[in-house]
C-alpha cells in the first residue's frame, strides 16, 4: 500500500517540494496552506490531495484531522513545513507592543504549527512513521524572535522523540540555511544579502527546495529508522557541528 503523507505548508518553497518527492514515490500526499487558490494550484500540479488550513489555528487544525479521518496508525510521515518570517509588525501601540506582537507571530508560525498539528494527529502515527519538522540555522546564529522559536523547535523535538520512540515512530528537525526559491524573504533580500549567504557556504551555492525535500524523504526511509530526537543541518557548511 502507498503510504499516507501529511505537508503543513505544503503549497510552496520546501513544503511543496517535499510534497513532489513523496508524489514521486506513488504516496498518498495531503497538503496544508492558509490560502484556497495556492492549496488548488499545488494540489493540481503534484496530483494530491490539498486542504485549506491554518496552523496556528487549533479549530483549522481540528477540522483537518476530522478529514483525516479517525482510524488509528493510518499516517506514515507528518512534515511540518509551515512557517517563515512574519511581515513587520503593524500594531499601532507602544514599541513593546510591537514587539511583543512580532515575537508572538514568529512563536506561532514556526513553533507552535509543528506543536498543534503533531499533537493532533499523533494518534494517527503508524508505527515505523516518522515526524520531520522544518528548522533554521537561525536557531544557532541569533535571529531574533524567528531564531528562538525555531531553537524553541528543536528542544520540542527531543521531547517529542522521546515520548514517540516507544510506538516506532521517528522525530527529526531539519536546519536548513539559505534557501533559494522560496517565499521566505518575500521581496527583501537584496543582491548583496544573497551574495552574502552564499559566501558562508563550504561549497558556494545556496540551497534548494529540492535539497531539503531529499533529507525529508531519506528520513522517512527505512535507513533512517535509527536516527531520532537530531536536529540535522543541511546548510552547505555556513554552520558547522562537530
């Protein structure tokens, strides 16, 4: 049987080409996105199933596992894609204000996606299933409210691979670097800036949707079964572990 995969933030960037991989692979693949007509056109153009929700929001989150589904053990890989770098405030209260509303949009968007829906559908999780949750070399660098929220991810992520590995499933988080072709700067990143990430790399060149879809895919595979509770980066050497 094809196995079952779920892609919050499915519609583009990696999740999108995470979610052309295991289409490739002949599974059964649903993606999220917050907006109708990109879940329509990414659903048309890989061929799966694409569900209008917003991750942040639990009701969207509810109706979501509802289409689902209730059986237990029927979702083979959750990736949680969904996040990036919320626009500039425009609260029009006090400086704190307008802190406190961009580190609370960067805590819901790139933490509390992965939270809200893993902890939905974990009853879904067949064993020999896998979680793989989207993080950034922002997390080791800075980065303000995004970085801490995705260092918040990774620290969930060894909670949560401990309470998943008894029932056989894997949970991971990929930190990825610079990568092109995704909406994540929207219209702000500038020549110089470009040149600049890809300077830090080991191997001079940014990285790709495609790049991360294939940790993604490797992780869900059965060569992956003894790797969980890591945060893995795929960043062309702008940061470095040892």
């Amino acid at each position: 049987m094809p196995r079952t995969v779920l892609i919050t933030g499915g519609t583009s960037g990696i999740g999108l080409a995470a979610a052309a991989r295991f289409a490739a692979d002949g599974a059964d693949v649903t993606v999220t996105g917050r907006r109708q007509e990109t879940v329509e056109r990414a659903a048309k153009e890989l061929g799966v199933h694409g569900v209008v929700c917003d991750a942040t929001e639990p009701r969207q989150i509810e109706a979501l596992t509802a289409r689902l589904g209730d059986t237990r053990g029927t979702l083979d890989v959750l990736v949680n894609a969904a996040g990036g770098l919320p626009r500039a405030a425009t609260d029009d209260g006090s400086p704190l204000d307008e802190v406190r509303a961009q580190w609370e949009a960067n805590w819901a968007q790139n933490l509390m996606t992965a939270v809200l829906t893993t902890t939905a559908v974990r009853e879904r999780m067949a064993p020999g299933g896998t979680v793989t949750s989207i993080g950034s070399i922002g997390a080791e660098r800075g980065g303000g409210g995004y970085g801490a929220a995705k260092a918040a991810l990774a620290a969930w992520n060894a909670f949560l691979s401990a309470e998943l590995g008894p029932h056989g499933v894997t949970a991971n988080v990929i930190s990825a670097g610079y990568v092109e072709n995704t909406n994540f700067f929207g219209d702000r990143l500038t020549r110089e800036r470009h040149d600049a990430l890809v300077a830090e790399t080991h191997n001079k060149r940014p990285g790709t949707p495609q790049d991360i879809a294939e940790t993604v895919f490797f992780l869900a595979s059965p060569g992956a079964r003894h790797i969980t509770g890591q945060t893995i980066h795929v960043n062309g050497g702008a940061y470095t572990t040892r």
